[in-house]
C-alpha cells in the first residue's frame, strides 16, 4: 500500500493490507467477487448524488456487472461522511434476501460507530464470504475476475 494513505486516520497501510488477504481468502472458496472502495470525501459533482448512487457509478465503472456469473458485491465506504453501501450484483440478489443484507449493515453500523473501521469491514466482508461460499462455491473453472486490491479515491 502507498505510504501516502489519504485515509490513514481511518484505516492504516497493515489495514487496508489485510482486507485484501481477506478478500483472496474469500474467493478461493466462492466465484463470487468481493471489491471494497473508499472514498475519503464526496467529489463537488457528486453532492446531489445519494451514496447509493455514486456506489452503483462506482459498481459499473469497475466493471463489476460484468462477471461471469454476475456474482460481484462491491463493499463502498465515504468515510468523511460515514456512509457505506453494500452493492450486489443480479446473480447475488437472486438468491440472498433483503433481510440478510440488513443484519450484515447493522453489523458493521456498529463497528464504525466504535471507530472500529477495520473490523467493520474485515466482519462485513467474512460474512458475505460465508453465504458467498454456501450459494456460490468456487467452480473447477473459477478464476478471479476482479483485482482484491482495495480502491481509495481521492
């Protein structure tokens, strides 16, 4: 990770390292696809946008309507604003309820709210991983489509 972390307050370089193992530990047992994105504050154009909707821009742009399966969920986070979404894919949906999507933000609500940035998301993410790995285990075929690398917007 770069030494210049604009979001060092909220999550260190050991940090953000570890989400990304997270995540690769994650999809060597799902096809599913994990992506976490940050942005440290809201862009000026981006001010009448809900967070929801600068996540599904950032949902399409990293072009994660475009897996194989349409397995991708995109972890999104404005950290100035302490905003998150969760974005999930048609494939996903399908198959996963509302109501597990709500438990999981209630999870993470309360780790952010204790500053506890870092295990907000790593739980966040292991949970998705675990209904990930139960409806979409890895095939024969499986590659990993997306990079685990995690996107910090200026």
């Amino acid at each position: 990770m770069s030494k210049k972390n604009i979001i060092s307050e909220y999550l260190s370089d050991e940090a953000l390292d570890n989400i990304v193992i997270t995540i690769s530990e994650i999809e060597k047992k799902t096809s599913g696809e994990l992506r976490v994105c940050i942005k440290r504050r809201r862009g000026f154009l981006e001010k009448k946008y809900t967070p929801r909707d600068i996540a599904l821009k950032e949902f399409v742009k990293l072009k994660m309507n475009e897996t194989k399966d349409k397995t991708g969920i995109l972890f999104f986070l404005i950290f100035d604003e302490k905003k998150y979404e969760i974005i999930a894919d048609e494939g996903i949906n399908s198959k996963i309820s509302p109501d597990f999507w709500n438990e999981i933000s209630d999870k993470i609500k309360n780790h952010f709210t204790n500053k506890n940035y870092h295990k907000g998301i790593t739980e966040g993410l292991n949970e998705m991983g675990n209904v990930l790995i139960k409806e979409f285990p890895v095939n024969e075929d499986d590659r990993d489509e997306l990079s685990n690398e995690v996107i910090i917007i200026r």
